[in-house]
C-alpha cells in the first residue's frame, strides 16, 4: 500500500505515537507481557525506518510515562532494559543516518547508567539534522508543565515576563515542530497525558492495531486520514467564508 489520498500538499512533518497493545498483544498468544514489549521494540525499528522513508521529518514516541511507576517492578525494570538494548545496538546505525535522538521526560528516579546512556546517546547525534527521534521516557506532560515552569522561574522570569512563547522555551521539545498528528495504537481514545501543550491543534487517529502489528501500511493509513481533513486551527475555511 502506498499514500493514496489527493492531498499531498497536507502532510504531517511531525508525527506523535503513543504505542499501546503491547500488553494484549502478548496476552493473546499466552506469553509474559515483556514479550509483547520485546516485540514492540522490534516495531519501533521498522517505524523509524518507515516514516524517514515516506517523508516524516519528525517522530515522537510515548515509551513510558511518569504513571508507568505504578507498574510491577519486573515489568519496569524489563522495559528499562529494552531502552538500555535498543539504544545500545541502534545508536550507530540512527547517527549513520543522520537521526538526531532527544529523550523526552524527566529524569528523576532514573539510575546513573542509565542517565549516562541518555546524555551519550543526545550528544552523540546533537547535529544530526536528517531526522528527529525522540523518546518520551518518564514523560508527562502535566510534570512536564511543572518542570519548565520552575526553569523559567529560576531562570528569572515573572508573571511580567512569562509568555507562551517563553514557556515553550522551557519544554522538553523546545525547538521542536508541535505535532501535526497523534496516532494511538489498540483502540484506545484517550491522549494518556501525552504532549498536551503541544499537541494543541494536532489532528488525532486512533486505530485498533495492536503497537506490535503496526506497519508502514497503517501508518501510511493514518497519514492519509490526516491528509483528508481540513486543519483550520480555530478559523472558517474557505467554504464557510465564501
């Protein structure tokens, strides 16, 4: 399948994916759930690819939350793992290919080497500028609001100076596009507090694909929706005017 829809011109430079079903999708073939996580890495690896491919210049992924700690310790010390694994055996491929990698989120509660091996991996690609991965790991966006509005005020701003625009300076995505589309995997409807400043005027598709079956041909899908959709960002479009 390719991208079928008559709109080219309306394309989403910046995709958001919370990836969820990993869970089910184990569950559904009698297996532990850091299975399906194993494999939802697996389609991490073809995503990335695949929105590079077809003209994505901007990925962001939903990983683990700030409410993922609620989880039972095994599970959460597996999908650290999965992170520590993917960024260790990828890392040189992604900067060969020039991906810049940013991980969102906060970084308390995090171990040292892990927080090592996230200040390695965003230095490494620092001036890659082909595409931009980034991983919302510890991620919040209402910590995230808290977060860069105590940055701001530290770093002397008051409610005189404080702006919308001075605040996005302070976000984990400064410098990023928002995101022209979220795309939720496993049916779910929900934004699970997911880049909710940024995410303002996004577009949303949720599909019923479990995060492990997802392919290039449901992201071409939700790539075509989204393409047939009239963005109007709160003004008439031309045929209400008219």
């Amino acid at each position: 399948m390719g991208l079928t829809s008559t709109y080219h011109d309306r394309f989403p430079a910046h995709i958001a994916i919370i990836m969820d079903g990993n869970g089910r999708w184990a569950q559904a073939r009698h297996r532990p759930r850091v299975f399906g996580h194993q494999a939802g890495v697996k389609t991490v690896r073809r995503i990335v690819e695949a929105a590079s491919e077809i003209g994505v210049k901007c990925l962001t992924l939903y990983s683990f939350s700030t409410e993922n700690w609620s989880r039972p310790k095994a599970e959460i010390a597996a999908l650290f793992n999965l992170l520590r694994e993917y960024v260790e055996q990828d890392l040189q491929t992604l900067h060969d290919r020039g991906v810049r990698i940013r991980i969102l989120g906060s970084r308390e509660g995090l171990k040292p080497d892990l927080l090592a091996l996230i200040n390695r991996v965003q230095s490494t690609t620092a001036d890659n500028s082909q595409f931009e991965l980034n991983i919302a790991f510890n991620y919040g966006g209402r910590d995230e609001f808290l977060r860069a509005t105590k940055r701001a005020i530290a770093a002397g701003h008051t409610e005189d100076t404080l702006t919308s625009e001075v605040l996005e300076s302070f976000l984990d995505t400064a410098g990023l596009p928002d995101p022209d589309l979220v795309i939720r995997t496993s049916g779910e409807k929900r934004i699970s507090n997911f880049l909710l400043w940024q995410a303002a005027y996004a577009e949303f598709v949720f599909t019923d694909t479990l995060w492990p079956d997802f392919t290039k041909s449901d992201l071409e899908a939700c790539i075509d929706e989204f393409q047939s959709r009239d963005r109007r960002f709160g003004n008439l479009s031309a045929s209400e005017v008219a």
